[in-house]
C-alpha cells in the first residue's frame, strides 16, 4: 500500500474525509508554492495535488487554463517547480500529487523524472493524457517507488473498462463528476450518486470525486457517496483573487471533518 492510500485511509477510518485541493504551481510565481502548500496543510488537507502548466491541455477548464498561462509567463517549468519542490520547508510534511501531462516527462526523460519525484517525495501522479494501455513504460519505472499512479474514471466509461481500470489502480481512483473540462458545476444529479456508490464498490482502492467541485454543500453531498473530495478551479481563482477565507471554509466542512 502506499504512503498516499494510507494517509487516504487512516483520515476515513478516523471519521473523516479526504480533501485534496489542486493548485497551479507557478500561478502567482513559483516563490508562492511553499508557502501555499504550509497554508494548505496549516487548514488540515489530506493531500495536495501540484499542477504543472502546459501549454496544450485537454482537460483543464478556464480557469485552470488561464492560472497555467499566469504560470508559463512567469517562467514554470517542470524541472523549476520540482527544484522549489526540493527546496520547500521541512514542516511541510503533506502528500504531494503531481498533475501533469506526458509530454512535459517525456521531455524531462521518464527515468530521471521517476527519480527525481522519488528524491523530493512526491507521493502520487495524475496525468490524464495517459491511456492505461499506455502506462506500461512509466509503471515500470515506477514499480519499485513510493509513487502512486492514479487513474481516470469518466462517467462513460463501460463496466468492463472501469473494472480494469481500478485493478490497476494505486493510491486513489480519480472519479471524474462530469462529462468535460474542468470547472465549477451547479448541481450534480443521483445518476451520479449512484455512479460513485458502484465505483467505490468495485474499486480496491479509495475512491475521491473530483472536477466542478466549488461549494461546501457540493463537498458534503459527494463526500457522502466516496472516501473524499479534489477541488480545484474554485482552489485556483480564490488563491488567485487572495480569498483564503474562501479555502479554509472549503476544507473545512463541519460535517465533513477533514483528519490527518
């Protein structure tokens, strides 16, 4: 088991839930990061999910594309947020995921990414460009690491396809809430309730819902049906606009205590 899925697993069996906010390293300048992540963890986050800006992403929102633009003006790089990452303060002792897209680790060289991730602690990856089919070349590399490859599972997926999926599944199942990018939702119907209840059923792994998550009522509702919650766009714009009130009432959810 990994150090992700034990952390995941130990907040649920204490009563809690998973909260994972996602944010864009370099949005506001890479000198920012580490003292995001010491907010983040300060407020009580089961983990942290890093993304990487990239120029050509396929399920990022607006939001989340404009905070990558913000990002790639500043200078992010890869290889310069894995360097500040190195560098970040010794208390700050949460889970880190890296969202990325393959192309960026390709460029880097998968095997000197692997090591590189395994030298700073990153604890888990998303890269959602990535086909299982695909995977076999960087679970390779990553078979003997600490580093959780978490999957992907649409709303359109077939049984037979999400059953793979899941059977391959390290740290957490990625249930993504909706049909498209990234971005904040109204409501969510009990379609995908029941969806979430059947993957958390099948799956051997904990199961978070994630994309259009932005108000705590929204928090309470799909954390009842799965292990915890990812946030993101709403995470990126109120970091953006300054509002960490707004995040702290997020991650925060009376009903929904978040335990490390």
């Amino acid at each position: 088991m990994t150090t992700l899925e034990k952390v995941i697993r130990s907040c649920v069996a204490a009563g809690g839930k998973a909260f994972v906010p996602y944010i864009m390293a370099g949005d506001g300048g890479l000198d920012v990061l580490n003292d995001r992540l010491l907010f983040l963890q300060g407020i009580g986050v089961t983990a942290i999910e890093i993304g990487i800006p990239f120029s050509d992403p396929v399920a990022d929102g607006e939001v989340i594309q404009q905070a990558g633009e913000r990002a790639l003006a500043n200078g992010t790089t890869l290889r310069k947020v894995l360097d500040v990452l190195a560098d970040r303060p010794v208390e700050v002792t949460v889970p880190l995921v890296l969202m990325t897209y393959l192309n960026p680790i390709l460029a880097y060289g998968v095997a000197d990414f692997v090591e590189r991730c395994t030298e700073i602690g990153v604890r888990g990856l998303i890269i959602p460009d990535l086909p299982m089919e695909e995977s076999g070349m960087l679970r390779s590399e990553l078979k003997d690491c600490d580093i959780a490859l978490i999957p992907l599972v649409s709303l359109t997926s077939p049984k037979t396809r999400v059953a793979e999926i899941v059977s391959h599944a390290q740290g957490f199942v990625y249930a993504v809430t909706v049909n498209g990018i990234t971005g904040v939702r109204n409501s969510y119907g009990e379609t995908l309730m029941e969806h979430l209840r059947r993957l958390r059923e099948w799956s051997p792994v904990p199961v978070l819902a994630g994309f259009g998550i932005s108000k705590p009522a929204q928090v309470l509702k799909l954390g009842a049906e799965t292990d915890g919650v990812i946030v993101g766009s709403a995470i990126v714009d109120a970091f953006h606009r300054g509002d960490l009130k707004f995040i702290e009432e997020l991650a925060g959810c009376d009903e929904l205590k978040v335990i490390q």
